[in-house]
C-alpha cells in the first residue's frame, strides 16, 4: 500500500511539474494530462452528476451542473425536470459515454480534434435503469469563462456542466450548430 501512494504521490508531483514548465508529453499539452491525473475532465463532471443521481443525492448532483443566471427560467426549469427525471430512474441506473464531440471556445466557436484545446464539449451518453427504456442525453460540458488554449498559455480548466437534455431536444444553454 505504501509503494502505491509513492508512486502516485510521484505521478501527480511529475505531471504538476510538467504542468508548469508547460512542456509536452506525448504530443498532449502538460495542463490535459494534469487535468486527468486529477480527474477534472468532461468526462467525470459527468461520472459525479450521475453517481450523484445514482445514490439519490439531489444536492450533490446540482453542484456538478453550472447554476443558471437567475433569471434563466427555462434552463432552471430543465435543470430540476432532467435532474429530477433521472432520480426517478436511479434503481439499477447504468450509463455509457458514446461520443464525445469537443469545441473550441475561443473567436469562433468550431468543432476541434484536439481535446487537449478544447472549452467545451457536447457529449452523447445512454441511460437506462428504473425499468424505462435506455434514452440517450446530450450533456453540454464547458469551461466556464471560455478557454483560449495554447493562446492563453493552456491553463488548466474547470469543467462544468451547462446543460443536460434527452436527444433530440433543443439546448438551451450553449447553442452552436455542429
């Protein structure tokens, strides 16, 4: 158990280094393989909402949701129907990350390949649990603020989750066209 804690304890000292000269490893910016190490990715905002839901946490599900401005009525209303739906159908509530389409956020904002650039991504998940059928939901991820990339010296990011809705539907919070 010791040797695992070194190692890791090593792994984040490394990859904090790294982060900071800002050097490149593998052809990944530092600050992406950092942002893993961590588990500040798109990805496990997602994970922690619907492990939230999954144990019937209301509140902690919330926090992984950017709260709208106040008077965003619709986007409020979406955020408690979606969050209160999915409660609904935590008993057995199993979930899979099909695609993840990445965004760049900065001027204009455009479908990108470059994860490691990206202030945003619309991601496709199926889920299924409760007894209803599996539906597949967009979950719109962005970095509050924008992200600029390599133009801002690639800091590290913070993910939030801006919108969640059943495919299909509109999104309310960040509508770019793909």
């Amino acid at each position: 158990m010791r040797d695992i804690t070194w190692r890791m304890g090593f792994t984040f000292l490394t990859l904090t280094v790294l982060a900071v000269l800002g050097l490149n490893v593998s052809c990944s910016p530092a600050h992406h393989l950092l942002e893993q190490a961590l588990g500040r990715t798109p990805e496990n905002e997602i994970d922690g909402y619907l492990g939230a839901i999954a144990r019937g946490n209301r509140s902690a599900a919330l926090e992984f949701w950017q709260e709208p401005a106040p008077d965003a009525h619709v986007l409020l209303d979406r955020r408690d129907s979606v969050t209160d739906t999915l409660l609904a159908r935590r008993t057995g509530l199993r979930y899979h990350i099909l695609d993840v389409t990445w965004w760049r956020t900065c001027c204009e904002p455009a479908v990108i390949e470059d994860a490691a650039q990206a202030g945003g991504a619309r991601i496709r998940v199926t889920i299924d649990g409760g007894g209803e059928p599996e539906t597949v939901y967009l979950f719109d991820v962005l970095v509050p603020g924008g992200y600029w990339g390599s133009a801002a010296g690639n800091p590290v990011r913070q993910w939030a989750i801006v919108d969640v809705y059943p495919e299909g539907r509109v999104p309310l919070a960040w509508q770019v066209g793909e």
